[in-house]
C-alpha cells in the first residue's frame, strides 16, 4: 500500500471518529446540525454582511474544540447540571 493510501485511510478514520456539531452518534444530529448551520448563516449574514463566514468559522471551531458531543451533547449537559442544581437546592 502506498504513502498516499495508508494516509487517505487514515484520514477517513479520523473523519468519521470525530464529533459533529449537531450530535455524535446520534441518528437525528446530523438534521439538528444542518438547521442550525443554516439558521446561524442567515442570521450573521444579516448581522455581519461583509464578515459572516468569519463568524460561523471561529463558531465551528468553538463547537468542534469545546462540544465534543455536538449541540446536542452540549444541551444535554447542561441539562444534566441544572436538574443536578435544582435537586441540590
């Protein structure tokens, strides 16, 4: 096998391990991930017209660094805390 192949293939593995934005591992976050792409573009667009790809850039990135479960993960986390804080109380 090639340099080329064994760097292609491992860059598919890469790929497909890595968490999407909308939810890893779950069946409906990939249409969770594409709404919010495209409500967030609409909205920067408007809001930002001449810089919005900048905005939704550093966005992904955010989300891919600090989401590792997606928005969904994130949303369920925080969830997660806030029964936690309310059966504290």
């Amino acid at each position: 096998m090639s340099t080329w192949a064994r760097s292609a293939s491992t860059a598919r593995r890469r790929c497909s391990s890595s968490s999407s934005s909308a939810g890893y591992g779950r069946l409906y976050g990939a249409f969770v991930g594409a709404v919010a792409y495209m409500a967030l573009s609409h909205f920067l667009a408007k809001v930002y017209p001449t810089a919005w790809q900048l905005g939704l850039g550093l966005l992904l990135v955010v989300i891919a660094l600090f989401a590792r479960n997606g928005i969904l993960g994130l949303v369920e986390n925080l969830w997660r805390r806030r029964r936690a804080a309310e059966a504290g109380r």
